[in-house]
C-alpha cells in the first residue's frame, strides 16, 4: 500500500521525522516500542497469546527513540526524504 494524502498514518508522522536517516535493526530493548506511523508493536520476542502482530525487526535511529516498521518505511521514505544507513 502506498500513501495517500489522507492516509491515517500521516497523523502520527511529524515534521521532527523530515530527512531523518534510519537504519535497518533488530529489535532490542526491555520492553516494547510501536511504529511511529500505524502504532505496529516491536519487541524483542513474540508475546504468547496475543492477537496483534509482534515485528521484531524494523528501522530505527540514533537521533530518538523512533521504529518505523517495513511497510510505513517503504510508503513514507520519499515523502519524508529517509535515507537508509549501513546496519549497525
């Protein structure tokens, strides 16, 4: 699925995120962080029970706590001008 300019996901997508660049990374922390454009949930290891998808991959940055999932990446990396830096 690609943008559209009423996607809902816009919503949660700032200006603070224009030419930001992410990297592609394994999720580590002690608990959990979503995606900073349809609210995915990132943890480190699947959630037993749960009926929502649990993404253990995605992109991140060194310049704030921010996930950004493959799908909002792949829609959203043009509009916002993200750039993808080597695996750290």
């Amino acid at each position: 699925m690609t943008e559209s300019p009423d996607d809902w996901r816009l919503s949660f997508l700032g200006d603070y995120l224009v030419g930001i660049a992410f990297y592609r990374a394994a999720y580590k922390q002690p608990s959990h962080d979503h995606c900073m454009g349809c609210w995915a949930t990132f943890l480190e290891h699947d959630l037993p029970g749960s009926t929502h998808e649990i993404l253990h991959h995605g992109y991140t940055t060194d310049e704030g706590p921010w996930w950004i999932c493959d799908t909002c990446f792949r829609d959203f990396k043009d509009k916002f001008g993200w750039r993808v830096l080597p695996d750290s």
